[in-house]
C-alpha cells in the first residue's frame, strides 16, 4: 500500500496549486482586459492555441455588439469569449462565465442535445432548444451554432434567445384561450337554452290557440247554426256572413298554430323538417321550394335543429318577400366536418356586401341568423349580386350536431311528459274542425 504524502509533500503541492491558481487569476484577467493576444486549451484535439487578435477580435467585436446572448466556445465546450447579454440572461458576473463548460450552465436533461449541437455545428448551422441555468432558475432559450473558420483551431458561436417572456406569454395566451372555449361553450348552451325556451314558448302559444280560441270560434260556430234553426228561417246575409268570418277566423287561427308550432318533432331529421316546411311554403305562399340531400346526413339534436329550421324559415320568407320569383332549392351536404344548408334561388339579388353590413328587419333576419350561428360554431356566407339570384349558406361543426343530440336525447322523455302531442295540436279536439267548414254560409 502506498504510504500518504508527508507533511513537506503536502505543503509542496498546496504551493503549486497556488502558483497555477494565481497564474490563472492572471492569465484570465490579461484576457478580459485584452493585454494577451492569445489563448492555450488543451482537448480531445490536443493543445491549441485560440487568437485573440486579428480574426477573433472582430468576431469578439460583433459578438458584444450583438443584441442577443451570445458566446464563443471550443467544439469540447468551453466558454472562451462571452457577451454581457448572455451574462444579463443568466444574471451571472460576466467573469465567472469565461472558461467555464458550458455544460454546466445548461440543464442536465439538455447535456445530450448540447453535445449535439456543438458536434452538428461544425458541418451546418444548427438550431434547437436549450435550457440555461442562471441564478434565479432556467432559463428556456432558442440556440443557434455555427462553425466560425479559423486558420488552424476550429470555434463554435452560440447565440441565444431567451425565451421566457415568450413562454409566459403563451402561456398567458393558453389561459386566455380556454377562458374564452369555455366561454364560448357557455355561450352556445345559452343559445341552445334560448332556441329551447323560444319554441316551448310558440307551443304554448300554439296550444292557447288550438284549445282556446279555436274551441271558442267552433262553440261560436255551433250555436250560429242552433239559433238560426231554433229561429225556423232560412239564413240570411248577415248569418251567412257571420258564419263565413266563424270559418276564416278558425282556419286562421288553424294556420297560425301550425305555422308557430310546426306538427312534427324536430328530432325527426332536418330532411323531415324541411320539407314539410317546402310544403307549407307552397301552400301559403305559392312558393315551389325542393329540398335535396347529398349524402347521409347526421340527425341533429332539437335545439340545432330548431335553429336551423327557423333560418331557413327566414330564408324562404325573403325570397318570397323580395326574389320575384316562384321557386327556390334547399340543399344539404356534409362537406368535411361541417353540414352545409344552401337556400338558392334564381331571382332578382341584391347587393350582399351591403346587406351583409346591415341588421336584419325582422326580429329573425339575417343579421340575427348570423349571430345565433356563431354562438353555435356556425357561420352564414352570402353570395348575390343584382340580378343574378342569391344563395345563402348556413355552416354547422359536424361536432356540434351531435353534442346537441346527447343533450337532447337526455331531456327528450321529461320534455315528451310535459308537453302534448304537436300532431294533436295541430287539429281540434272531437273533429271540430270538420264541423268548422260545414256550417251555414
């Protein structure tokens, strides 16, 4: 066994160690004052001696002129030359920067993609990520390295940009992102509580309608008849005119519930649903309307469903009210994730830029189509110029069709207990109606 270094020995190598400590005190402030023109590292290359003249000054020179963190270092990584900027990044002292590896100012689980950024950087530029050590923690940084030509010892730039201000800013950014998804979900609900609450309101106006004032005009209707055959005469003008207005009003009556509260469910299919709305146009309105489906479309819960009936509802009615003509199309396809519901006709446009720009005039007009779209994920897209017809194109996420047949398919049993049969409100009770269009005229 080898006996331990005698007191004389010891006290001989502490005064070496010093020596070579204070030489490198020296030789590394000779350098950061600029008295040395020259610097000696040894590596896995052997020795080399690294310039700090010609050359090198001016990379030393655009280096600490640079706006971004950057240092000079050796192919093995040692910090030869660093600026102030990446003294700043790290909040350092730029003294004890110098002649460091730069392994151990850089996060241990990036050592593998420094040793691969300062290898690749002798044959390309190479770009990645690397996390920096400093005072108050890491530092995430965009590096960059490229291979500075020298006539005999090869050097390696870096150049770093902090990226903390970046990542909290994204950060920032993905908050605010799902605060407003969230919103936005919210936001839907509530449009999808509206269309709910807007057509049980119509049903409930449909069912006053139907069992209370139809029921009163046909009991109207009724005792006209018995008091004019109690009277035992023939009736005359004034009660066959009477009886004709008992007929209009209950088939007014009759044609507003059904148009506020249409005799199907919507969970039936929006085929279904637009045509028996294509029907209904074409009986009140003269207004021929097709409806065509490419592909299968996805069944859509109640509450898109009733939104989108009411739209093209609109639709239909502008192009009676102001297209000059008798026919119109309605199209459905599924193009991607999104449903597509074109209502076309070949009629007199308009100028849709403007129309675009400008509120609805009814309380469902365009402008207020597109804002319910839009709390959906929906949108409206507007094509017409003057005289060459209009098409206007509701675009529904896939997606949210089917979310909305989960919720409606969760409250469809207690909403079917509630309320009553829309095919039953849609006729009077005990074949009244029939009754209705026979009595004296």
């Amino acid at each position: 066994m080898k006996s331990p270094p005698s007191r004389q020995e010891l006290k001989r190598q502490v005064a070496e160690l010093s020596v070579r400590l204070r030489e490198a005190e020296e030789a590394l402030a000779v350098i950061r004052e600029g008295e040395v023109d020259a610097i000696v590292v040894s590596g896995r290359r052997g020795t080399h001696v690294f310039s700090l003249a010609g050359a090198d000054s001016v990379y030393r020179l655009i280096v600490e002129s640079m706006q971004e963190a950057a240092l000079t270092a050796t192919p093995e990584g040692r910090i030869l030359f660093c600026n102030r900027q990446f003294s700043a990044m790290l909040k350092l002292p730029l003294d004890t920067l110098l002649g460091r590896k730069l392994a151990d100012l850089v996060a241990v689980e990036d050592h593998r993609i420094l040793a691969s950024l300062l290898n690749a950087a002798e044959s390309k530029p190479v770009k990645c990520r690397l996390r920096f050590l400093g005072r108050t923690g890491t530092i995430p940084s965009h590096a960059s390295a490229s291979f500075l030509p020298q006539q005999e010892v090869p050097t390696i730039c870096v150049v770093a940009a902090d990226l903390s201000d970046l990542e909290a800013s994204d950060a920032h950014l993905r908050q605010s992102n799902a605060e407003l998804q969230r919103r936005a979900a919210q936001l839907r609900r509530l449009a999808g509580e509206l269309a709910q609450a807007e057509d049980r309101e119509r049903r409930r106006l449909a069912s006053i309608l139907h069992d209370g004032l139809q029921q009163l005009l046909v009991g109207a209707q009724l005792q006209m008849g018995r008091v004019i055959a109690e009277s035992g005469k023939r009736p005359g003008p004034t009660s066959r005119r009477v009886a004709q207005l008992l007929d209009q009003s209950i088939e007014m009556s009759r044609s507003l519930a059904l148009e506020i509260s249409p005799p199907f469910r919507f969970g039936s299919g929006l085929v279904a649903a637009f045509s028996w709305l294509a029907r209904s146009m074409g009986e009140k309105h003269s207004l021929e309307v097709l409806v065509k489906a490419k592909g299968e479309i996805d069944p859509a819960g109640e509450e898109i469903s009733i939104l989108l009936f009411r739209s093209v509802q609109e639709l239909l009615l502008n192009v009676v009210k102001h297209a000059g003509v008798q026919t119109a199309v309605i199209l459905l396809e599924v193009d991607g994730d999104h449903l597509h519901i074109s209502v076309a006709d070949n009629g007199r446009g308009f100028d849709a830029e403007r129309v675009e720009q400008a509120p609805g005039d009814s309380g469902f007009g365009l402008f207020s189509i597109r804002e319910r779209l839009s709390l959906v994920g929906g949108r409206m897209d507007i094509r017409s110029t003057p005289g060459n017809g209009s098409s206007f194109t509701l675009v529904v996420p896939v997606a949210s069709l089917r979310a909305d047949v989960g919720r409606t398919a969760a409250g469809r049993s207690d909403s079917s207990r509630r309320q009553p049969s829309p095919a039953a409100r849609g006729r009077p009770r005990g074949g009244a109606a029939g009754r209705a269009h026979t009595g004296p005229r």
